[in-house]
C-alpha cells in the first residue's frame, strides 16, 4: 500500500494536481475501497486525502476503527458530522486542485461515484475538484502480465465453447431435432462450470430479431426455437476462477444453414470494417507513440458504419474497458452514450464491439483489444471474417 501511495504521488506531481480524496459511504464508490483494500464494517462515510506530497490523512468515524488499523496515515476520528467537516477542512487546507470520484456533467458514470451533497461538502473547504478518471485507470484498469496471459487462457476457452455451441446447432438443426436459444445458453453455462470460469451474468444466445436487442437473455419461458434459415448471435463473457482475473468477451454470429443471405453477409462486412479500423487506429497511434482518446476510436467505428447507411441501427458505443469486472473502470470506446476522453494508456484493455440492429435481425461481432506501450493486440482469436455458415 505504502507503494502505491508512493506511484499515486508521483502521477499527482504529474498531473499538477494537489492531492486525491477518496470517499465512501455504503460501498457507493467501489474505487475507493478497492484501492484501500478495506476489510471489515463499513457503515459509516469516510475519507483518505493522499497528497502531493506528504503522508496520507483518513476521517474514520469512532465505532469503525478497527477497519482501518492496517491503513497507513494520520486518522482523525469524528462522531458528529460536525467533527467531520472540521477534520476535512484541516486535512485539505492549503489544497487547490483535488482529485475525487467525480465527472463533469456526469461524461464518465463509471467514475462519477461521489454524491453531489458531499462534494457540496468538500467544496466548502474552498479547493477545486478535478475528476479522478485518469487515476483511476491507471491505479486500477491496467493488467499485470499475469493478468494478461489468464485472460488469453479465458478467450481460449470462450472460442471453444463458441465452436462446440455453433457444433451443437448445426448437428440439432441436421436432424430436425428441437433447440432453443435457452438450450444454447444453458449449454455454454455448463462450460463455465466444467472449465471452472466465473462470470457476472448469463450468456447471450439469440436468433434473427432477438439479435437486435444488444441485451436479450433468453430464459426457460421465453426463448426462441433455433431452426433453418435462422441467424444466431453468441455472445459470451468469463473469466478464470483466480483472484485477480480479468475477462475475455467475445460475440460471433453464425447461420443456419449453407449459404448466409446477402443482406446478411453485407451487414457483416460493414462491422468487420469498422471494427477493423477502430484497431488499426489505435495500433498506428501506439506505434507512433501519440496519444489515442476513447472517444475517437468510437468516432472511426461509428463514422463508418453510418457512412454505410445503418448509422441509426447502431445504437451503443463501441467497446467497453475490460477487467476483473466484464465492465472495467478503464476508458470505454465511447462518443455516443458518454462523451470518454480519457486516454488509451499500455495496459488497459477493452472491447470493440459494433453492432448493426435491424427489425428483422441483429448482427454484432466482439472482440478484445490490449494495448502494449507501443502496439496493440487483438487477445480473442481467432478473429470472425465472415457470418459462419453452419452446413450440419
């Protein structure tokens, strides 16, 4: 922990910036307890000012001490909300420019954690509050190496459970014989299991117009029959029963049967495009060593897309960070739903994911994306070219 105080002073120093405040109450900003690593009770609000320069200062409330015994830094102890205010403006005078879990006009809801009385709060101790959303992806969206090669070993696993789904579907579809998009999901859990691999929620599996729902979970009750001439998207998401592990996500289509319908293969083409050029944006940024925002990655996929005519058909950005959560705290490939300026930094990851949503089918092809310092690799292979034509 003393380490990381250390790294986080350093990028402060950077940054011109005067310190980071994390806050919590209730676990609404995760961030802060997982950078602190907090064990215990936590019921009440708290703060950790790291400095620019300095030892770290906590506000902890007097029932909950022992959560914090092992945290380094000067504690001040409140019981009353007055105490504790009067504890915050001690800690942060002399203090300009501050960091917290906030983001202007909510741009990144991923970061803006902090509730908008207790920056009120803050406020009145007379500093500015910058956003954390750099920090935070540098403290807790980059990988180790440990953390990319058990995330390769998961994509590998997904593109085996995707070929044994896409086996399944096109032997039943062979025979005649009934399947449903439920059956398909519940198939890929029972990989999970097998492979011992961890996910947040269930599996996608959907056919023709169920793929335009980005979100469709087909359940026992509700669940489409899978049969000729049908267009079938997977979409699946796990990760390796380890701690620390980070997902792989990957979403591939496939048709039943021996040739895929040319409005089809053309939708494809179109997102194969784009996804194609959203990576080779960032690989050439990385390669010349110039920065690369979120928000442009997101621009090239979508620029495409709607050059192509199905702008409205698209209707989420582009991609997603990636990390022990499918949803990382990382920067999203995002101009659409979020305006994400962050910058792609060596060692964050994340999907690039474009979809195509008609009334009468969906297609969307997913991929993962790592950045090195000075290239970026595509981690999910192989990478989908075309709709697979499932010939039984």
């Amino acid at each position: 922990m003393e380490q990381r105080i250390t790294e986080v002073q350093q990028f402060l120093a950077a940054e011109k910036l005067d310190g980071w405040l994390l806050f919590d109450f209730h676990g609404l900003n995760p961030i802060a307890g997982e950078f602190l690593q907090l064990k215990g009770m936590q019921t009440r609000r708290w703060f950790y000012w790291i400095p620019a320069q300095g030892k770290p200062h906590k506000i902890t409330h007097a029932i909950e001490q022992g959560t914090f015994v092992d945290t380094p830094g000067v504690n001040h102890i409140y019981s009353s909300w007055q105490e504790m205010e009067s504890h915050l403006g001690t800690i942060l005078a002399g203090a300009k420019t501050i960091a917290m879990e906030y983001s202007p006009e909510g741009a990144i809801p991923y970061v803006s954690r902090v509730d908008g009385g207790t920056l009120e709060i803050v406020r009145k101790c007379g500093v500015t509050i910058a956003s954390s959303a750099d920090l935070v992806q540098y403290f807790q969206a980059r990988w180790s190496d440990e953390q990319l090669a058990g995330h390769r070993r998961a994509a590998q696993a997904l593109a085996e459970i995707k070929d044994l789904a896409f086996r399944k579907i096109a032997a039943y579809v062979a025979q005649g014989k009934p399947l449903s998009e439920y059956d398909i999901q519940q198939l890929i859990l029972q990989q999970y299991a097998d492979r011992k691999l961890l996910t947040e929620h269930v599996p996608i599996c959907a056919v023709n117009a169920n793929a335009s729902n980005p979100h469709y979970e087909p359940t026992e009750a509700h669940s489409a029959p899978i049969t000729s001439g049908d267009l079938v998207l997977i979409d699946i998401w796990a990760r390796l029963d380890l701690p620390g592990a980070v997902f792989a996500d990957i979403t591939w289509m496939a048709y039943c049967g021996s040739t895929v319908p040319a409005k089809m293969a053309e939708v494809f083409a179109v997102l194969k495009n784009a996804r194609d050029s959203a990576v080779e944006l960032v690989n050439k940024r990385l390669i010349e060593g110039r920065p690369v925002y979120g928000y442009e990655v997101d621009d090239i996929a979508r620029g495409i897309i709607t050059e192509a005519g199905y702008g409205k058909y698209f209707t989420h950005r582009t991609g997603h960070s990636i990390g022990a959560s499918c949803h990382g705290n990382g920067v999203n490939i995002d101009n659409l739903e979020t305006r994400d300026r962050r910058r792609i930094i060596p060692g964050v990851a994340f999907s690039i994911e474009p979809g195509i949503y008609l009334p009468e089918f969906g297609v969307r092809t997913e991929i993962d994306v790592f950045a090195h310092e000075n290239k970026a690799e595509v981690t999910t292979q192989p990478v989908q070219q075309e709709i697979v034509a499932l010939k039984g």
